[in-house]
C-alpha cells in the first residue's frame, strides 16, 4: 500500500513509521495502520487530508498516471524506496518512462548530496 504523509512531522502509529512524503506499508504494516486509523484522534489526520491513502489512482508505483508519480517521487525522502520505484519503472522494458526514471535518480542524488547552500554546518 503507498500513502502519502502531506504533513511536515514522522508519526508513529503503533509499530508503523510513516515519514514526510511517500511511504510503503507492507501487509501486516498496512493492517496496523488502518486499525489504528479508526482511533478518532488519527482519524482528524485523514480527514484534513494529511495522509493520502488511496487517493492515489493505484497502490502500485508504475500504475501511477505521470502527474502522479511525479509528486510522489518529489516528496519521498526514502532512498530505498525511490530505488524500488526506480527498478520498478525499468522493469518495464521499453513502455518505461524513462523521464521518470531521470527525476527518480535525480531525486536520490540531491538526497545524498544535497546542494551546499541547503546543508546545515554545525558550529566548531
């Protein structure tokens, strides 16, 4: 299941992390989210639509229209998972979009090494 957590903050429901951005919930991860959606005050999150949980038009990376995709890939953070989005994407052979492909990988390479005027220096 991929959600989207449109907040500023990482919030912890039970076990589960869900971080700023894309996010991919695994079966047992999934069931604990939604079980935990239906608490009230959690719920007040979904409903100001601080999560996107099946807003999406699929719970699949590559069956995301290209509008879609493109703002998932511009608020996920997660490396691994922008590298899974990006195996899944080349995975296709050539119905692979490959402009896709070049945000994704951009995308990682401002994460590991973001621009020098966006790095916070620690005092020495």
């Amino acid at each position: 299941m991929l959600i989207k957590n449109k907040g500023k903050y990482i919030r912890h429901f039970g076990s589960v992390m869900v971080i700023p951005g894309g996010n991919e919930l695994n079966e047992e991860q999934e069931k604990e989210f939604s079980k935990e959606m239906k608490q009230p005050l959690n719920a007040v999150l979904l409903d100001k639509e601080i999560f996107v949980v099946g807003g999406l038009s699929t719970s699949s990376f590559i069956d995301l229209n290209k509008e879609e995709a493109l703002e998932l890939i511009s608020d996920t953070f997660d490396l691994a998972l922008l590298s899974k989005f990006a195996e899944e994407e080349k995975g296709k052979g050539n119905k692979a979009r490959t402009s896709l492909i070049s945000v994704i990988e951009n995308q990682i390479e401002s994460i590991k090494n973001p621009p020098e005027d966006s790095v916070v220096k620690t005092e020495d």
